[in-house]
C-alpha cells in the first residue's frame, strides 16, 4: 500500500496517535496528511477531544468551577435526578 484514503487514516487514527502503526504504515499516513488539508484539520479536531475527555475524566466529580452560580448548580442537579 503506497497511498491511504481518507476513511483509510480516520479508521487508524488511534494508532497513529499512539504510536502504534508500523514505521512504513505511518509514513503513508504523514505524506496523506501533507496533502490533505481535511485530515489534517480532523486530526487537530481529534486530538483536541482526547484532550478534553481526559481533563474531563481526571476532573473530581462533586467540585464546581469557582464562579458557577449555585442555582445553576442546583438546576443542573435537579435534572439529572429527573
């Protein structure tokens, strides 16, 4: 394979990311990337959401943002009970 798809590079991107595509492999994925500003822009996007999951995920559950004010917290409560 010389050459991948833009389906070919969104199914492996988790690969990519991690490091986990072979030397030859992630070639073919960088030269797709130097012509395809798409990808390039999807990858940015992508990255960006793992980013956020993860401070999400590390994020204490029961804590606030200073500032949020407490009926907005409470409305927000209320609704997951609903």
């Amino acid at each position: 394979m010389n050459h991948v798809t833009c389906h070919e590079l969104i199914d492996f991107l988790m690969e990519y990311l991690d490091g986990e595509l072979p030397p030859e492999r992630r070639a073919i994925f960088e030269r797709h990337l130097s012509i395809c500003p798409s990808c390039v822009a999807y990858l940015q996007n992508y990255k960006a959401t793992v980013e956020m999951g993860k401070k999400a995920m590390a994020c204490d559950g029961d804590a606030v943002a200073e500032g949020v004010p407490q009926d907005l917290v409470a409305a927000i409560l209320a609704a997951r009970k609903g």
